[in-house]
C-alpha cells in the first residue's frame, strides 16, 4: 500500500484492502488491464456491480468480491469501462433532472431553456474557441499544409508548362484534363478536411449541447466561419503553386495578377462549397455511412461536369446530372475564364456545349451552397435532438 497526502487529501494505491479498510474509503478508482472500470463513489459501487448483474453477496468483503470479478470475469476491460461510461452518462441525465427539478422555479432559469446569454455571445465565444483550437493543434496543422504543398506539386510537375503549348489538340486535351483536375481536387479536398474532423466536433457537441451550454444555430454558424482559415490557406498555396508551374499566360514571365487573382478565388469558393458539403453529409450521418454517400455524390458530380459527355446528347432521363453538379459549373467558369485570355483557347467550351454564362453559374454555386448550408444545420438539429 502506498499513501500520498494532498493537501486535505489521502490518495493511496492498494491492492486488496480488508473490509475494515474499506469503510474508511471515500471515492474509489478501479482499473483492468489499464482500463478505467469504475471512478467515484464507494457506495455507488454495489449499483455499479448490479447492472453487472454480479451483485456484491451480503457479508463479503467488497474488495476480494471485486478482485474476484475483474480477474474472472467473462467481461472484458472493454466491456467493462463501456459500461462505467453508461453509467456516467445516466447519472449526469439524473442529476440534471433533479437540478432542474430544483431550481425550476426561480428566477435564474428560463422557462423554455437555461440559457443567461444572447445568441451573439455564444457566436463569439465559440469562434474564438475554434480559432485558437486551430492554431493550438499544430500537428494537424503542419499536416495540412503538408498535404496540399504535396498534391500541388504533384498536379504542377504533371501540368508543368501547358500554359505554354501551341497545338490545338495538345491544348484541348490539357487544358481540360487540367481544370477537371483542379476543380474536383478542390473539392473533394474540402469534403475531406472536415468528414475526418466531425466527428471529434460532434463528441464535443454532444457533451457541451446535452448541457445547453449554447444553441446549435451559433456553433454552426462558427464552424461555417472557421472553415475559411482552411479555405485561404489552400486557396493560396494551391492556386499559386499550380499558376507558377504550368506558366499560364505570363505576360513576360510577369504573373498576370488579374487573371492569378480569379483563379484564386475560384479555388478558395470551390474548397470552401467541399467543406460546406462536408459539414452537410458529416453532420447528417455517421462517419461509416458519411464515406459511402461522399463516394455517391462524387460519382453524380463528375458524371454531369459536363467533359465525358456533352449536355446535347445525353438522355433526357439523366440529363439533370448536370443541373446538380458544382463541378460543370466551376468547369464552365474557369474554362471560360480562361479562354477570354487566348485566342486559341476560345473553341473549347463551344466543344464542350459550355452556355450557361457567368451570371448563371454564379447564382447555381450560390443556391447550391446555401441550400447544404440549410441541410447542414437540419442534419445537426436532428443529431443533437437525440441528447
């Protein structure tokens, strides 16, 4: 046995105490396999036990009853610390429910919700939180940047200088293979960074929601900001590791600021929509199903870019593939861009049936985005609806 005082604290370690040790025992902390097993009251232990259903026998000494079930027992020290979280968790509900109970009437609490501040309060203070986490966490953050410095130069060595080819086939099949390449990297990349990220998210959010410590509206609305240090940080590197390497229409070896500066923003929109969709199908779902259905979708959206086939001769049937698709009108968008800049370019979106204009791509990624913002915060309101 081995004692250390705390202040007006005796903690000690033992192995296999007597039962006139025991009743001196305050709180008790028992361990299997290094797994915690029960931490807390001494005599909640026998409740503990019971939903076991290996009751402490009257006249026993809990100690060698307890020893004897852990090393014994047919429960494992998974099981074991899966049904001490349970129990954890049933005793918070209850005690919230007796608080609740008790103080009901006073002034402190609201009648429909705990609640003391504002919306804006909340918004705020959970902004700031997921900033400093974000800074704080710097192995995912050098992660990061290594991975989009890595798939940057992987896409700049395999499209290095066919901003400067002459031919009209080389052209159209680069150029094509190119912006399909960079609008689905931006946005599957977006997806990702956040499926992988939710649900740490969603296990903070089902701890501190269960409390009302905050509505579900202002977090979402702090995760939909936070986001965007993710999308300015990729949309820089990416965009200008990928303008520098394949030398598109430098004036001089000059970068053409304007034209860098609309790629740029494409690119920052693109990986942010990702994110967004991410939030929607990760907040929806589990992490297992959230892979499946991101898988799906992916399938839809490069089906209707509108690059393996053309809008005028698919069935009628599947032709609202392309309605749906963000990447056919990010396509559109940068292919034309694009296109404005070079005379030998200027065929290409007429080959690939590309007339929808800027001012209807523009407002069809805006009702796209708002729309799985929407279904976004519904899927978390009904996430948190179960706490």
């Amino acid at each position: 046995m081995k004692f250390i005082k705390i202040q007006n604290f005796l903690v000690c370690t033992i192995h296999q105490p007597s039962s006139e040790i025991f009743q001196y025992l305050d709180r008790l902390i028992l361990l299997k396999d290094g797994n915690l097993v029960y931490q807390g009251q001494t005599y909640y232990i026998e409740k503990y036990f019971e939903a076991l259903n290996k009751p402490i026998p009257s006249f026993c000494n809990p100690f060698d009853f307890v020893l004897e079930v852990l090393t014994n027992s047919s429960h494992t020290a998974k099981d074991l610390n899966d049904n001490y979280l349970k129990l954890c968790e049933e005793e918070v509900r209850d005690e919230r429910v007796k608080l609740h109970e008790e103080y009901k009437f006073k002034e402190i609490f609201n009648k429909d919700n705990l609640r003391q501040v504002n919306w804006f309060v909340e918004f705020n203070l959970l902004l700031k939180r997921t900033c400093i986490n974000y800074v704080r966490n710097k192995t995912l953050f050098v992660v990061k940047i290594l991975n989009i410095l890595f798939l940057s130069l992987v896409y700049g060595a395999f499209y290095f200088g066919i901003g400067r080819e002459d031919k009209q086939d080389r052209i159209f099949q680069n150029y094509v293979g190119f912006f399909f390449n960079n609008v689905s990297t931006s946005f599957q990349n977006g997806i990702f960074s956040v499926i992988f990220m939710l649900p740490l998210i969603k296990a903070v959010l089902k701890r501190e929601y269960s409390a009302k410590l905050y509505r579900i509206s202002s977090f979402y609305v702090s995760l939909v900001i936070s986001v965007l240090i993710n999308s300015i940080i990729f949309g820089i590197l990416f965009t200008l590791i990928l303008y520098l390497s394949t030398q598109f229409f430098f004036s001089d070896a000059v970068i053409n600021m304007e034209h860098f500066g609309l790629l740029f923003v494409m690119n920052l929109v693109d990986f942010t929509m990702g994110q967004y969709f991410g939030l929607f199908i990760g907040g929806s779902f589990d992490e297992e199903a959230s892979i499946v259905i991101t898988a799906i979708f992916f399938t839809f959206f490069m089906l209707g870019c509108g690059v393996f086939r053309g809008n005028s001769t698919i069935p009628s049937f599947i032709s609202w593939l392309f309605y749906i698709s963000p990447y056919k009108y990010f396509m559109e968008m940068e292919l034309k861009l694009f296109s404005d800049y070079s005379e030998i370019t200027k065929i290409i979106p007429k080959l690939l049936d590309f007339n929808y204009g800027y001012e209807l791509c523009i407002s069809a990624l805006s009702g796209f985005t708002l729309v799985v913002l929407i279904l976004g915060f519904i899927g978390l309101k009904f996430y948190t609806a179960k706490f």
